[in-house]
C-alpha cells in the first residue's frame, strides 16, 4: 500500500522502508526520502550542540557561584547527563566529534550571556572564551575550580 508523505509521514516512513529493504527502488519517494535522511543528521547535530551548551552553562554556574553548588546536586546531576548523552551520541555518530570545538566556539558568547542572565552574575564575570579545553569539557571527573580557571583564563 502506497503511502502519501504530506498526508500520513508514519505510514510512508514504514513504506520507504519496506520498499527499500525489498529493493523496489521504484516505489520510493527519492526527493522526501533524500530530505528526511539529511535531516537525520542535521537533528543528531542540533542535539548535540544542545547538549553542549547545557553543559558548558552548567560549568560555568559551577565554577562562578561555588556558594550554590550544595544547595542541591543537580547541577552535577545535569552535567553527568549531558556528558553521558554527548558520549552516546558521538559513539553512535563519531563524525561530529570534530565539530565540537567549533560548536562549543560559535556558541559560547550566547551561553556566556545566558548563565549571567540565570545567575544574576554580571557579565563580566564570564570568560570572553570558553575556558575550558573540550576534552576537560566532555571529560566525566571534570568540575572546574578556583585554581583551574584562572590559569585556563591566562592561557
């Protein structure tokens, strides 16, 4: 049964795949399928900045309000997360990894004026870049302190 992509996506979804699995390339819809294949990767990609900037917020709340970080445990709770989820995502699509410097980069700025926003810390108080490593980023025993920072900062 034939499926139309504007008017039910689930069925078509199940037809592509049927078609495609049996090899009658005829019957699929190339042009919708060929959209919906780079949306994939364009999704995996949005996910990952996503989480990206959650945790780099996370960090920087961390590092800049040390007074906070007993009041509860989710920020850690939040960082753990979302490390664990951009290393399932980076396992599953090891291609984006490259592009987490550039990510982390292009979006740092917003970020920075974000945790001021929540912190009600001035913006001043935030690096102008990012200053920590991706691989100090992503690695799970990471937290920033004091000590870490400054010297991250001079660098």
């Amino acid at each position: 049964m034939k499926s139309d992509y504007s008017t039910d996506f689930y069925q078509w979804t199940q037809h592509q795949a049927a078609a495609l699995a049996a090899g009658h390339v005829s019957e699929l819809d190339l042009a919708n399928l060929a959209e919906e294949i780079e949306s994939l990767g364009r999704r995996d990609r949005r996910a990952l900045g996503s989480r990206l900037d959650v945790l780099v917020m996370h960090l920087l709340k961390w590092r800049y309000q040390p007074e906070r970080r007993m009041s509860g445990r989710s920020w850690e709770s939040t960082m753990i997360e979302q490390r664990r989820r951009i290393r399932r995502l980076l396992r599953e699509s090891p291609s984006l990894k490259p592009e987490v410097p550039g990510m982390i980069e292009e979006e740092y700025l917003d970020i920075r004026r974000q945790a001021a926003a929540e912190t009600g810390l001035p913006l001043t108080t935030f690096p102008e870049t990012c200053p920590w490593t991706v691989e100090q980023i992503l690695d799970s025993t990471f937290l920033p302190g004091e000590d870490e920072s400054e010297a991250a900062t001079n660098n």
